[in-house]
C-alpha cells in the first residue's frame, strides 16, 4: 500500500470516528499531494511523496515558532499535533547522535576540510545518511557540520 493510498484509507477512518483534527490534518495532506501530482502530471511515487510530508512538517514547525512569539499557543499545539500525525506517514527520523557520528566520518574521510568546504562536507552528509532511507533535516545537520568543523 502506498503513502497516498494509506491517507486516503486513514481519512475515511477519521470521518467515521468523526476525529476533526485528524480529518483536517489528512484532507491538508492529500490536498498538498494532489496539487504536487497536478503539477508533475504524473502519479507521486513514495519518495516524492515523502518529500513533500517533509515540507509540510517543516512549513509546520516555522507555522509554531511563529504563534509561540505571537502568543498563541492552542495555535501551536494545533500545528505540533498536526506534525505528530503526518510524521506517521514517514520513515522514523534519524536520532542526533547518530548523524553526529555520520558528520565526523565524512570529515574524516575528506581529510581536514575548513568552513569554506561546508558545502561539500554537508553534500556527503546528506547523501550518505538519505542512502541508509533514514529522514533527516538540514537544519540539524547543518549546526552538526558547523560544529565538526569548529565553526
């Protein structure tokens, strides 16, 4: 079964246990995909599919930064349940340890980069741990690469 399959599944089990969040969260997601599948004139495959989850996380996460500085915290709750269930729908997330430990192989394997082979040094990163179909954001590997290069 596929991603979109799965939510198109989920979201006719929320309307009938009448889950309102989760109804909402569900009908967002399948909207966003449809928009991509539109777009692409294609059907999504999984990838591209969890591509887009990851945007809509993220887009999640600056949506709660902002309602917290404004205040409006049942607006940020709202946003992190929404998070909770689309990460369902994603592969676990990779733990921090466990990319620190990938960022000093490539820096060790590259030999001594400085900050200005940052670029380089977050490319091999981030090709090597989206090779083992862990999810990671770059935001986080990026201060771990920063860090390992004593920036």
């Amino acid at each position: 079964m596929t991603i979109s399959e799965q939510i198109q599944k989920d979201m006719v089990d929320a309307m009938r246990s009448r889950d309102e969040l989760r109804l909402s969260t569900l009908r967002m997601v399948k909207s966003a995909l449809g928009y991509k599948e539109v777009e692409k004139r294609a059907p999504l495959d999984d990838k591209e599919t969890q591509q887009i989850l990851s945007t809509l996380i993220k887009q999640r996460r600056d949506s709660i930064e902002q309602f917290t500085k404004g205040g409006r915290q049942e607006l940020a709750d709202k946003e992190a349940a929404e998070i909770k269930m689309i990460e369902h729908y994603l592969p676990k997330a990779m733990g921090e340890e466990q990319i620190a430990e990938a960022v000093k192989a490539t820096i060790a394997e590259m030999g001594s980069p400085t900050m200005k082979d940052m670029g380089a040094v977050m490319k091999n990163v981030m090709a090597k741990l989206q090779a083992t179909g862990a999810r990671v954001e770059g935001k986080t590997v990026s201060e771990l690469v920063k860090k390992g290069l004593g920036g």
